[in-house]
C-alpha cells in the first residue's frame, strides 16, 4: 500500500472516524464499528469539514458506501459524496449515483440520477430520489425493469419495462409501489394504471390478488379466473379462484396447504351449480401426520360429484379416483399398515354397485436378520374385508411365512433356495362361479412352495469394454389345484406376462390366485458397457409348465405348457441415445403378441422421441386391444426460442387422439408460451375440443394467461 494511503487512513482514524462514531452512537444506543480508507484526505478544523478522495470506503455495520469523493461536515453531521457512488445495503440492494447528500448514520438524504440492482437482479432508474430512516426511498421519474440491457446497443430500451412518475421502495413493508405508471413493450406503451404495487425481491410470498386468465371453450363458454392468495403464516397458505363463466355459473376452486411440525397436508377442492342447478365438485386431499418414530397416519381422498365433471371444467383426472386412510409403522426389519380404501371408477362402463369397498385392509410384513450361511427368515399376513352394495362380498385371512437360503458356489455361481408356506382363510358372500351356481360360506387353502433360483455371471474385458453373459433360471414346486371355484379373486384378475416377472415365483400381482404343480423359468442376458458410461443389453427367456393348469386363462402366453417367449433389448451407447424394445412373442408361430418401443434422442437443442405400443387381443382378458403411436419433437431454435410438437395416433381405430404445437421464448424478464391442441378424447358429455393457449410471463410481476377452445368438427 503507497504511504500516503497508510498516512491518510491513520489521521481519519483520529479525526474522522471519532466524530461519526459519536454521531451513530447519539442516533443509535449500540455503538457501531466504522472502517474507512482512502488516497487522500483533509481537515478544516474551523469549519469541521474532513474531505477524502481517492477510491474513498466506509464500511458501517452491514453498510457499505464507495465514492470518488466524501465530504463530512462534523457540526451538521452531513456526508456528501459525489462521483462512481456505489451504496450496498444490507438487504443485497446496491445503489449508484452519481450525488448523494445523507446524514452521518445512513438514514437520510437525497440522491441525483440513482440506478438500483435490486437482490433479485431487477433495475430501477430515477432521476432523483430521497432516503427516509433508512428505510424507504422515494424516486421521481423513475424506470423499473429485470430485464438485461442489450449489449450492443445499451441506449434500447429493454423488452418490457415500467415507467413511473413517482416509485418508493418501502422495506419494512417489502413492497415497491407505482404511481401515474406505464407499462412498456419493445419501448411501445401497452398499459397504464393510476397505482400499483408489487413485492420486492425480499418476498418468498405474500397474500394478494394473483393475475387474472381468461379464455373461451365450448362447454364453459367465455370464462375469467381471478386468482387470489392467502398466506397467514409461513406454515399455511390457501389459493381462491373464483371461474365466470358465460355458458355456466360461478365455478369456485381452491387449494390449501400446511406444513406441520410432524405432518402435511395439501386440498384442491371446486364447487359449482351447473347451468340445470345441479351441484357438481370435486376434491382431492393429501394430507399425513408422523405420530412418533414408529408410527404414521394419513388419509388420501379423491372424490368426484360426477364421472366427467373434472375433465369438462378443466381439473386433472383419472380413469379411477382412490381414496385411502391408513395407519402404518415401521421398525428395523418390520412393517405394519392399516388401511380403508374406497374407489370411484368415472368410465362410462363402470357399474357402482360393483365398486369395492375394502375395510380394513391390515398387513404386516417382517425380514429377519440373517444367520447360519445368510439363512434368514420372513412372516406376511395380512386381513382383508371387501364389500360391495352388488356382487360378491369377501373377508379373507392369511398368515405365511418362509425360509431363504443364499449362496455362492466355488465355481462363481449363485443360488437362493426358498422354502415357503402360506395360509388363506376366506369368508364369502354370493360368489358366482360358472356353471356350479352362487357360493356363500367358508372356504381356504394351504399353499407350501419350494423355489431354487441360480444365475451364472461371466465377465469378459476388452480394453475399456466389459461384456456380461449371465444364464438365469429357477425352479419351483407347489401342489396342483390351488384355486377351487369358491375363493373369490379381488387382487388378481388379469395376468401381464412380460421379462419384469418371468422370475418371479408367481405372476399374479395378488394372493387370491396361486400358481400350481412343477415348473422351470430359464433365460439368457448378455450386455456390453463402455467406460465412458453406454451400453447395450439384451435379456430372453420362456418358462415350462410340466403339466398344462387352466389357472391362466387363454391368451395370457402362459396357459400351455410353454409360456410366450418374453424379451427387452435396451440400446443406450451415449447420453443422446436411449432405446428400450420390450415384447412377447407367440411360441407357436413366432408372432408377436406385446411390442413396446420407445426411442429418445438428440441433444437438448434437438430432442425427438417416439413410442409404439400393441398388445395382442387375449381371448379372456378384461382389457381389449390397443395399438398406438406417439412421437414428439422438442428444438431450440436459438438461444432464447424453442418449440415442441407431439402427436398421438389410435393405429387400431385409424384415428387421431392428441395432436398439440408449442412455441415459446424465455429471457431473463420474460416469457412468452403458446400451446395449440386438438384433444379428441370424447365420453358423454364431453366432445373433442381443440383449443389454444397463451400465456405471457412478466418475471417479477406476474403472468397473464388465456385459453381459447372450441368443438372439433
């Protein structure tokens, strides 16, 4: 450091910092710590007047003021500073300017030509501007934008900005206020208004009116939201959005949610009298509670008045709404729940009377910890109560339990012996089974299985290549005609028979239907995996039945005595590649039955994915054929534009179900998004629609958004 800086610190240390820090102490009651340097500085004894020049800094608390040059005048305790004036506050606010006239603890002053970098990167700009208790500024003409200024020509004006006759930041109450303003576009005037307010970039939320939507559709007609939100604390806050419309009534939806110190829980419910005066709503409810350590509770309800009233206003939905209340707990190596369960199924086809009620549904599961060789134990049971208003009613007891042995072998390859025995008792009311009449009463089973899985691993390196080739199969034994007419079947109505569950020990996904007699699954995988992160792999494989079992019903690929031939190739040579086939291939002749292809690739500027899905017709299976094709396209055509075009074609009706385009752009301080779509999804009052989307961003202040639909013809 040159001397004269030295010199010029240490005689401010005597004659300038003493005078402010007993001026800060008069206005405050804690002293504050004041650090000051400068090139160069002078004292006028008779007028009390200290000037310093050069790169001058005074550090005041969490203040920090940086200026060419300050002048302090020690009788009226007056800091004047001029020239690269650079004031940081302590809430990440920096002011520049090129004058400032401010009293010796910070508080009050005046300001000429101010330009404020807001915390959140936002700017205003004003001609001039006074500071009050340190705490507020008010601005005159001033401009506010967050947007960049344009690097070759910093004299445009930027993409959108406000301009304000009068602006005041006011920090304890964290809000910017606007009087007599306009809203800029492209330097254009687009909007005025009287007064308007904001938050601050020191707000996560706050209660207020959010930015209305409106648009237009078919079935509501011509329809405004008007958003408002509610936050009275910072563990709770709620959304109400009232919906006009011109075809209907007054549709009323909200969301709220609160986060507890043990627990949650998060409600999106709406409400409306339909133009023919029937109530119509919806909610849908999460919410849980952690009790202690061990124990949790919760209930999840979704609920709808009618089966297309979601998706006709506009709110998520599905095929079937769950609502579930539970009670579980988890300790070391066990685990216990339990749980209601209540459904409302909104296809067309759906019969109430035969939606399940289940109360209770109990399970308790327990692992044990390992022994002799890895030996170890497991114990499932579980009780359950379905009942329906029509149709069958089922409660069902059952205990099981096992033991399961791994090891390795000399020679590399690897086992797990399994020993399992399961008990199920069934209480059942008016069950229909073909051609024997209705059942009513008690009936069980005891199931005993004995599975022996192995897996032969090989490796091979080739340089930076690693080949895998690992045969797998297993074998398992269980007695025949484990499935008489009288147990009724709630959990495992339909079998899909794929390469996830070829190993599996039984391929219902539930206990209501057990696999019987001897029977072998066998299979090959082989991979190849680059150091660098890629790979392919490839799995086939089939099962054997020793003795054909009418338990899968024709068509599943695994009611003879050979199953289907099930497989998966997964392609993957580099973070741009990414291909998955999956399929089921008829033993007989070869054909398939399942193909499922999905392919992503491209960078992030180009990015094109598809996916091809049929499933054969099964002669007994509850679901039909299906046979559909998606593709989409996502490209950035510039640093700042990208677009989108996705489409979804039913192959099997020959007809179009979704076809949709984006186009978008994104900038530090805006965003605009476009989404045109034609939905052609059609279910009783609910007719294909296509519609439009508009949605304008304004970082900072908020979005302005609007839908226009109409009917598809």
């Amino acid at each position: 450091m040159p001397l004269r800086n030295l010199v010029a610190q240490g005689i401010l240390i005597l004659i300038f910092l003493l005078p402010l820090s007993a001026a800060a102490q008069t206005a405050n009651s804690d002293q504050e710590e004041i650090l000051f340097s400068a090139d160069e500085v002078t004292h006028d004894r008779e007028l009390g007047i200290i000037k310093a020049s050069g790169n001058v800094e005074i550090v005041r608390g969490d203040q920090i003021l940086l200026a060419e040059t300050i002048s302090y005048n020690q009788r009226q305790n007056i800091v004047t500073a001029s020239g690269n004036i650079n004031f940081l506050q302590p809430n990440g606010d920096v002011l520049f300017a090129d004058f400032m006239e401010i009293s010796g603890d910070f508080k009050d002053g005046v300001v000429r030509n101010i330009r404020i970098l807001l915390s959140d990167n936002s700017r205003i700009a004003a001609t001039g501007g006074r500071r009050s208790g340190g705490e507020r500024l008010d601005m005159r003409n001033a401009v506010y934008t967050p947007c960049e200024s344009c690097a070759t020509d910093p004299t445009r004006a930027p993409l959108w900005q406000v301009k304000a006759k009068r602006v005041v930041h006011d920090q304890p109450n964290q809000v910017i206020e606007y009087a007599d303003a306009w809203l800029e576009f492209m330097g254009t005037p687009v909007a005025y208004t009287p007064f308007f307010f904001h938050p601050d970039p020191t707000v996560k939320r706050r209660s207020g009116f959010l930015t209305p939507s409106f648009g237009t559709s078919s079935t509501l007609g011509s329809h405004l939201t008007v958003p408002y939100y509610y936050a009275p604390t910072a563990s709770r806050d709620m959304t109400i959005s009232p919906t006009f419309t011109t075809k209907e009534r007054i549709v009323l939806a909200g969301q709220y949610r609160e986060r507890f110190e043990k627990g949650t829980i998060d409600t999106d419910a709406s409400a409306t009298y339909d133009s023919e005066s029937t109530f119509r709503g919806h909610i849908d409810l999460q919410s849980k509670y952690n009790l202690n350590q061990t124990w949790r509770a919760g209930a999840d309800v979704a609920r709808s008045t009618d089966d297309t009233y979601q998706r006709r206003y506009g709110f998520k939905t599905a095929k079937s709404l769950t609502s579930r209340g539970y009670l579980e707990g988890f300790r070391r190596r066990n685990y216990m729940a339990l749980n209601a369960y209540a459904y409302q199924d909104t296809e067309e086809s759906a019969d109430p009377g035969q939606t399940p009620l289940v109360l209770p549904y109990f399970e308790y599961q327990h692992v044990g910890e390992a022994s002799w060789r890895g030996l170890y134990q497991t114990i499932d049971a579980s009780l359950l109560s379905v009942t329906r208003s029509e149709g069958t009613d089922t409660r069902r007891l059952s205990v099981g339990g096992g033991w399961h042995l791994p090891f390795v072998s000399p020679i590399g390859d690897v086992y797990k012996l399994s020993a399992t025995v399961r008990g199920d008792l069934y209480h059942i009311d008016d069950l229909s089974r073909p051609n024997a009449g209705n059942f009513d009463g008690v009936s069980g089973r005891v199931y005993p299985q004995l599975t022996l899985d192995w897996r032969y691993p090989w490796s091979r390196q080739d340089g930076r290549v690693n080949q895998i080739i690992e045969p797998i199969a297993s074998f398992s034994v269980s007695p025949y005609g484990g499935n008489p007419t009288d147990i009724s079947n709630e959990d495992s109505v339909d079998v899909e028979f794929d390469d996830t569950n070829l190993m599996a020990a039984s391929r219902f996904s539930g206990i209501d239907r057990v696999e019987g007699g001897p029977r072998i699954n066998y299979g090959l995988k082989w991979g190849v995996y680059g150091a660098g992160g890629g790979g392919t792999s490839v799995f086939f494989g089939q099962s054997y039945r020793f003795k054909a079992d009418d338990t899968f019903a024709n068509g599943t690929g695994l009611s003879d005595n050979f199953s289907d031939i099930v497989g998966r190739i997964n392609v993957n040579p580099g973070k741009f590649i990414d291909l998955t086939y999956r399929t089921r291939i008829d033993k007989d002749n070869l054909r398939s039955r399942r193909n499922e292809f999905q392919f992503t690739g491209g960078p992030r500027s180009l990015n094109v994915s598809t996916s091809y899905t049929f499933f054969d017709s099964e002669d007994e299976s509850e679901f039909p054929d299906r046979e559909e094709i998606s593709a989409s396209v996502d490209a950035r055509l510039s640093r700042f534009w990208r677009t989108g075009f996705s489409v979804l074609h039913d192959v099997d009706a020959e007809d179009l179900r979704r076809l949709s385009w984006s186009l978008a752009y994104e900038d530090e301080c805006f965003i605009f998004s476009s989404i045109l779509q034609r939905q052609f999804f059609e279910d009783r009052d609910l007719k294909p629609e296509d519609s439009i989307l508009f949605r304008l961003t304004f970082k900072t202040l908020g979005d302005v958004r609007t839908n226009v639909s109409a009917s598809a013809n």
